[in-house]
C-alpha cells in the first residue's frame, strides 16, 4: 500500500480526480488524500486480508469527497465505494491506481 496512487471518484457520468499518499505498517495505513499533493487531508484505514477501509479526516471548515471508503487490492490497483462526504448516499465508485515515481 505505501506510495502514491492515483485516485478517481466516479458518480453518475462525472468524476474527480485526485492524489493519495499512503503508508502500510503491518494492517495500519496512514495517509493523506486530495486533489493534489499539495493540497492533502489527512486519512487513516487498516487492511484485512484483500480488503482495505479508509477513513478521512477533515480539518475545521473543509470538507471531504467521502468520509469513508471500502476497496478491494488487485496488485496494482484498489477498488470500491464511499460513503458519507460531500456525496452522501449518492452511489459512488472510487478507484487507486498506484503512480510510477
């Protein structure tokens, strides 16, 4: 899971992008996600197993994609659905793909 991953957030025929910034130790991630790498808040998770829950955290006054999101690892590639954030219950698929450095 540690490195830079590539993130898009799918809704209806629109999508975001955007940037996260993860490290793994043992079933702990840590992080940071955004639209940029300049740009992060912070976000925390653990893995079980193929599976990996990530839990944003806004600053005072910002908000957030999604508060939650639930992904499936396949090598190179995450993915799954959010909840919560500034889509609410809205169906939303999310995807990381993991950047080349």
């Amino acid at each position: 899971m540690t490195g830079r991953w590539k993130v898009t957030i799918s809704f209806g025929s629109e999508t975001i992008t955007g940037v996260a910034l993860l490290e793994q130790t043992g079933d702990e991630v840590t992080g940071s996600i955004g639209p940029d790498e300049r740009n992060q808040l912070p976000l925390d998770g653990v893995v079980n197993g193929n599976v990996v829950i990530l839990t944003t955290h806004p600053r005072p006054g910002r908000t957030v994609a999604f508060a939650k999101c639930a992904l499936t690892v396949d090598g190179e590639k995450m993915t799954g659905t959010t909840e919560g954030g500034d889509f609410g219950d809205k169906a939303t698929s999310i995807a990381f793909v993991r950047m080349k450095e």
